[in-house]
C-alpha cells in the first residue's frame, strides 16, 4: 500500500498536466464563446466528480447504519469534505464563465443548481459533523447523509420542471459537442479523479491515524486512573 | 438463584474521559444494593449503563438472563435526580401518560394504588412543577413502580429531600425488596440505607474497589 | 400498530393539554406571525399585479420562519426534567413520540397560518385567478413537509451543540424542493397562468419520502446518547 500511493502521486500529476495543456492550449477554440469557454474542461468534470464523491458518501453512510463499522464512517468524511471542495470548484467557475459570456454572474440552470443545493446539503453535514459530540457523530451524520440522498432526486425534479417554466439560460449551451472537446473533457475528468482519489486516501490514512491516537490515549486514560487526561465530560454525568 | 444482573468487564468513555473501567460483577435478585462513591467514580454511569440509556464502549451487560436489554427494559423502573415528569401536569395526569408507555392494565388504579404508596395523594391537582423536592422525588419512584418493575434503578432518590421522607422511602424500598425486587440505589448518603440494604458496592475511579454486606444481609441467614 | 396509534393519540393528546394549560408558546408565536407579516408588508410593496406573483414565495418564506421558531420547542418540554429519558426507557416505540410530535407541530404551524393569511390577502390585495381550492392542498402538503423534517432534525439537534441555529441550518438545504413547489403551486394557483398541478404531486412524494424516512430512521436518533 505504501508503495502505491507516490506512485499514484505521480500519475496524478502527470495526467494532470497533460490535461492541463490539453485544455489550455491544444483543444480547439470554440467559436462563439472564445478562449473563455476553456473553463469548461474545469467546470464539468468538478461537477461529475463531486457527484460521484457524494454518491460513495451515500453508500459510506449506508453501511454504517447497518454495520456500524468504523471505516465506513472515515469514508464518509472524507468524501464529503472533498465533494464539498469539489462541488465549489463548479460554483466558483460557473460565474466566471457565464459573465463574460452570456453577460450575467448565475442562472438557476439544472446543473448549477443542483451543485449548489447540494453544496449546501453536504457544508450542513459537515458542521453537524463539527457541532455533535463525538460519540454521536457518525450515527447522526450518516442519517443525514441518508436524508441528503433522499432528496437528490426531488431537488432534480423539481429544478427540472422550474425550468420548463421558467425558462433560463443553460450554461455550457445546449446542442451536440465536438469530438476533440470530448477527449479533451474526459481527459481532464480523469486526471480530477485520480486528484480526488489521491487526496481522499491521504485524509483517510490522516484520519486513520488520529483516530488511533484518540484511541490509544483513551486506553491510556483508562488503565492510569488518576492520570492527567484532558477530562471532556458529558453533561448530566458526573459520578 | 440465578443472578438478576450480570456485568462482564463493562467500559464507557467519553472521548479520553474513562467513566467505567472494566466492571465485572453479579448481582443478586431480591437485593437491595447500595452504590457508594465519590463523584466522578462512575455511579451514575453504571446505572445509566443498565437502564439500557447508554451504550457501553465495550463488555457486556447480562439483565434477568438476557444481554438484549430492550426485550426486558419493561420490567425495569428508572429514576434520576431530574424528576422524569412533566411540571405542568398533576401527579395523576403524569402518571396516566407514563402508564401507558408501559401497557398497564387497570391504569388509573395502578397509578392510584403506587401514589398513595409514595405517601402522597393521588386527587391532588397540583402541577408537579410546584411540589417540594421531597414530593417531586416521591412522585418520580412512584412513575418508576408504574410498571411494577423486576429491577428498580435509582440514582440519588434521597437528595434535598427531609430527612422524614427520605426514611419512608427507605423503608418502602426494604418492603419492595422483601417482596422480590432487585433494587440498585445510587447514593451519597450510605447512613440512611444501613438498616436496609444487603450491600453496599464501593466505587472509585470507575471500578468496583469493595463489597460490603449491609446489617441487612448479616441479620437475616441467607 | 394499534399500541402505536393510541400512544401517539395519547401524546398528542398530552401536548396539546400542556400547551393548552400554558398557551405561553402559542402566544408568543402568534404575535411573532403578525411582526413577520407586517415587516415583510413593509419591505415589499408591489402592486396588485406584481403581488399575486411574488406572493408564493412571501407567504411561504414568512411560514417558514414562524415554523422554524415552532419546531424549536418541539422538545423542550421533554428535556427539562429529563423527561426523554422516561420515555428510552421505556418499551414505547420510538415512533409513537415521533408521529404525536410531527401531529402536533402540524397544527401549531396551520394555526399560525391561519392567523398569517388574512393579513397577507389584507395587505397585498390578494385574489386567486386559479383554483383556489387547491390552496388548502398545497397549505397541508407544504406544511407537512415542512414540520415532518423540522421535528426529525430537531430531534438531531437535540445532541449538538448550538441547538437553535442547527435546526434551521439542516432544514433548509434538505426542503428546497418541497420550498420551490409550495412557493411555486400558490404562484400558480394566485396568478392561474400556469397549473399547479405537477408542484402538487412534487409535494405529496416528498411527503411520503421523508415520512418513510423519518419513521424508519427517528429510532436510531432517539436513542443516541
């Protein structure tokens, strides 16, 4: 395992500068839009990637309820903490793109919206993670995460139908895309997978280990029983 | 007699803070067991522990023969130094409501019958709100006996009550006792149970450090 | 189930005795209605037309703060004197608590309404060009959805630190699709260009989902520490 990882560090940079210069300079220039719709090769592969971190989030959270197994909840995490980043990639990008082009800074278009709720469903995971205390933690974010899941398909339908009605201007434009442009975007959604999949492993073993330590110190704590351990007790239950 | 409550090298940590430390004991039925510590020494987090309210970090507890303590949390009867009740209800009407938590038949007589065994009045319309602590204490064993529990846990029934109160509910303990419960009391006053109880269960930096029979159990040939 | 349905009437029954007793909630929450009302008359002054277009989202984002200040209480009864514990100790099914409750925030939350609405049509001139039959519909639907979550999440928040600002921060996110069909079906229904027909079905399986949800998963919050 531990040979594995520079390796992949390694192919993650390569593949991540080879997409960079197939993005930048070596996919053809689109027509309309200019140098500017280069961004393109950023917003959506973020987007496809956050998606699939948060649907491992949901099948992490899953197995936990069931099996209670530590890994599953560290797995859960960390996903979300790199969906997060991932999902404000494509909002940070979206606007940027949009405004030189199409002249406004957002439209409530399918795919912007949908990251969005879904950056706030997994920012509000993430401080329920912070706020609960710890030994409720994995329990109670795992029953979000399962809630976040629920709603996916509800929030898609209903920005779907909005749009029919109230119709927007579709970032990224509609029509056929240009085969060259294709290779290009999944190129570069490979590279942001295996970036995402490197960095998803360094903050599992990260968190691994801090785990480990809590845990030794806390076996510490209870063999030494006068010992000078940082007393975090719960409210209601001294004595 | 096989034991009422079993508990193998019980732990519970909160974070670094180690409440129990591996508690292994058995305990007997138709016992009255007093628990006895400093605080901090994990009383409360042992009787919490088998109330089924707090799961252990590790090791097992074993209730009436099982470890599944859902399947017997019927036939145990719980009370905490809150008084579990409602303030703005009457002592009847709280304990209507808790009586059919449990399923109890004939429930207005049930609850009737276990307030005037508390010494208190069961048509008093008085919201519990605005009793005195020794009343509150009373109505709260009262919502505990509702069920007419196998195993009564209690944790500091006798704080800030009189001391003529508290003596009353020593000795309805004792008649509980003698009439085949297993009673776990949590105190810090170990003088008011010296007549009653069978035992008396040392606890210090959560672990059991001593067991001492009570004048209870050395006055009765068991 | 029939312990589970005459445990949740008991409950209900319970809490709306209890409330009943000490109307301190409702009354403070009925005035808190009427300001949320008058601030936003205040804020926005459109005209009759503009009105009736907007009034969806106004309506349904002045509900919603009523409602977060609703289901903040929802619990406070049971954790003073520790009175959740009675009830974990208890052989009642978790659900039982959890339907009285919903139930209950229910109408705590349409009682508000009630109050909310004549004012809102009083002040923006209000008059449904669509079928207004569908109102109460898309009332009962929204605020279901509404309460069925916002009890469940603060039940959660009950474990966490900062309880008053968890329930809303987790509340929000999860209800912006049943949020966009509520504000959407009464723009429909008050303008009649368009039918609020779809929004309608929108809301009754975001009802059922979370339902189902919350049911199968309200146990495991109950009983965590």
């Amino acid at each position: 395992m531990k040979r594995v990882f520079p390796i992949l560090a390694v192919l993650t940079g390569a593949l991540l500068s080879y997409a960079l210069y197939e993005a930048l300079v070596a996919a053809p220039t689109e027509q309309t839009m200019g140098s500017v719709q280069r961004i393109f090769y950023y917003h959506v592969p973020s987007a496809w990637t956050a998606f699939i971190l948060f649907f491992i989030n949901f099948f992490a959270s899953i197995v936990y309820l069931i099996w209670r197994a530590n890994k599953a909840d560290i797995v859960a995490l960390v996903t979300a903490e790199v969906g997060v980043v991932f999902c404000t990639v494509v909002l940070v990008t979206g606007p940027i793109w949009a405004r030189p082009v199409w002249g406004i800074w957002w439209t409530w278009d399918l795919r912007l919206t949908l990251t969005l709720v879904l950056w706030l469903i997994y920012v509000s995971y993430l401080v329920l993670r912070r706020f609960s205390s710890s030994g409720q933690t994995p329990l109670l974010a795992a029953v979000l995460a399962v809630f976040g899941a629920l709603d996916v398909p509800l929030v898609y339908f209903s920005i779907w139908f909005f749009r029919t009605q109230h119709p927007q201007p579709v970032i990224g434009g509609g029509g056929s895309i240009d085969p060259r442009m294709l290779h290009v975007l999944l190129i570069n959604w490979l590279a942001f997978s295996c970036f995402a999949a490197l960095v998803c492993w360094f903050r599992y073993r990260l968190e691994v280990m801090r785990r480990d330590m809590d845990e030794t110190l806390a076996l510490e704590a209870l063999l030494e029983p006068h010992a000078s351990s940082t007393r975090t007790s719960p409210t209601g239950s001294a004595g | 007699m096989p034991a009422a409550v079993i508990v193998t090298d019980l732990v519970k940590q909160f974070g670094r803070f180690a409440a129990l430390r591996g508690v292994t004991a058995e305990f007997a039925p138709t016992r009255l067991y007093a628990i006895l510590g400093d605080n901090g020494a994990g009383k409360t987090t042992l009787l919490r522990a088998l109330a089924g309210l707090m799961p252990p970090t590790r090791g097992t507890i074993s209730m009436l023969g099982t470890t599944n303590l859902r399947s017997v949390c019927g036939q145990l009867g719980y009370m905490a130094h809150p008084s579990l009740l409602y303030d703005e209800m009457s002592g009847m009407e709280n304990l209507r409501y808790f009586a059919r938590l449990y399923d109890v038949n004939n429930a207005d007589q049930r609850c009737a019958d276990v307030i005037r065994a508390v010494k208190l009045d069961p048509s008093l319309a008085r919201p519990v709100g605005q009793y005195s602590q020794g009343m509150r204490q009373r109505m709260s064993l009262a919502r505990a006996l509702l069920n007419d529990p196998k195993i009564l846990l209690l944790d500091e029934p006798f704080s800030n009550v009189d001391v003529r109160s508290a003596r009353e509910m020593v000795s309805l303990l004792a008649g509980l006792r003698d009439s085949g419960k297993t009673i776990f009391v949590v105190t810090h006053q170990a003088s008011l149970l010296e007549g009653a109880a069978d035992e008396f269960v040392w606890m210090e930096a959560g672990q059991i450090v001593n067991r001492t029979p009570g004048l209870h159990a050395t006055s009765e040939a068991r | 189930m029939s312990t589970v349905a005459s445990l949740t009437r008991a409950t209900l029954a319970k809490d709306l005795r209890l409330e009943w007793r000490s109307k301190d909630a409702i009354n403070s929450m009925l005035f808190f209605s009427l300001l949320v009302v008058v601030i936003f008359s205040f804020s926005f002054d459109p005209t009759a037309e503009e009105s009736r277009q907007i009034a969806g989202g106004l309506v349904w984002v002045a509900f919603l703060f009523a409602a977060v200040v609703a289901l903040n209480q929802t619990w406070a009864r049971e954790m003073r004197n520790q009175v959740l514990d009675a009830y974990r100790v208890s052989p009642a099914p978790p659900n039982a608590l959890f339907l009285a409750k919903v139930v209950g925030n229910f109408i705590f939350v349409t009682v508000l309404q009630a109050l909310m609405t004549p004012l809102f049509i009083v002040f923006y001139n209000l008059r449904a060009l669509g079928p207004a039959y569908q109102l109460p519909i898309v009332a009962a639907l929204g605020t279901w959805a509404l309460v069925v979550n916002g009890t469940f999440f603060a039940a959660m928040s009950l474990r966490t630190r900062s309880r008053e600002i968890m329930l809303p921060l987790l509340l929000f996110p999860i209800s912006i699709p049943a949020l966009l069909a509520m504000v959407e079906a009464t723009g429909a229904i008050l303008t009649g260009e368009f039918s609020a027909r779809f929004w309608i079905v929108l809301l009754a399986a975001y009802d059922v989902v979370f339902t189902i949800a919350s049911l199968f998963l309200f146990g495991f919050v109950l009983q965590a520490e």
